[in-house]
C-alpha cells in the first residue's frame, strides 16, 4: 500500500538523477565569482575553490535559484533525491562548510533565512 502522490515524489526523483545533465558552456558570473556548471569549476577572484560533489551540486542549485529563499527539505529533494533517509541538518553541515570556503567574498552570501532554509544572496 502506498500512495499516489508518493509514487509520483519517487519517479520524479529517479528521473532527476537520471537526466541530471548540465547545458554545455553554462556560467554563473557575479562580483569575482564565477561557476562553471559543466566543468564543476567554482573561482573566487581568480582562486578556485575546492568543494565536494556534494557541495558542488548544493552550491549550483542554490547559483541558480540565487536570491530565492530554500526550504532545508526543498535542498535535500533536489539535491541528494527524494529517497534520501538522513536529517535535514545535512544541510547545515553543507552550508556551514560551504561558508567557510567563501568566508573572503563580500559581494555574495549563502543566507540563512530563519524558520525557512537559506538563500545564496547577491549583495
């Protein structure tokens, strides 16, 4: 017995992690940053920043969403699958890592949004 809806959560989340394709020659450029999609390449005035996949896939869903604030269970449906069994404070370990690579950068943040998630911020 299960339900319809969840039936539904569960193939969407298969079909994402099967079409999880970047368009080729996609960039994200704003103030010293810039992120490569398709290379996973993450510079910060000309330093490139080392992430875990991960992160990585984190830190380009938020790249993309920027200044749309995210719920920690939206994260973790788009990023690690609607199956996954671990704790939304998955999240904050990622963020809070996350921050500490990019503590140097003032002209964007990864925000916290209290009661709601985060927001990657342009300032």
């Amino acid at each position: 017995p299960f339900s319809p809806k969840e039936l539904m959560l569960r193939v969407g989340a298969i079909l994402k992690r099967v079409k999880k394709t970047t368009a080729v020659g996609e960039t994200f450029t704003f103030g010293g940053l810039t992120a490569d999609f398709a290379a996973r390449i993450v510079t910060a005035d000309g330093k490139r920043l080392d992430m875990s996949p991960k992160e990585y896939e984190l830190f380009f869903y938020m790249v993309r969403n920027a200044n749309l604030a995210l719920s920690r269970e939206k994260l973790i449906c788009e990023v690690w699958g609607y199956d996954f069994p671990g704790d939304t404070r998955t999240i904050d370990v990622h963020i809070k890592r996350l921050r500490e690579k990019i503590s140097d950068h003032q002209n964007w943040k990864l925000a916290t949004i209290w009661g709601v998630g985060y927001k990657f911020e342009t300032l």
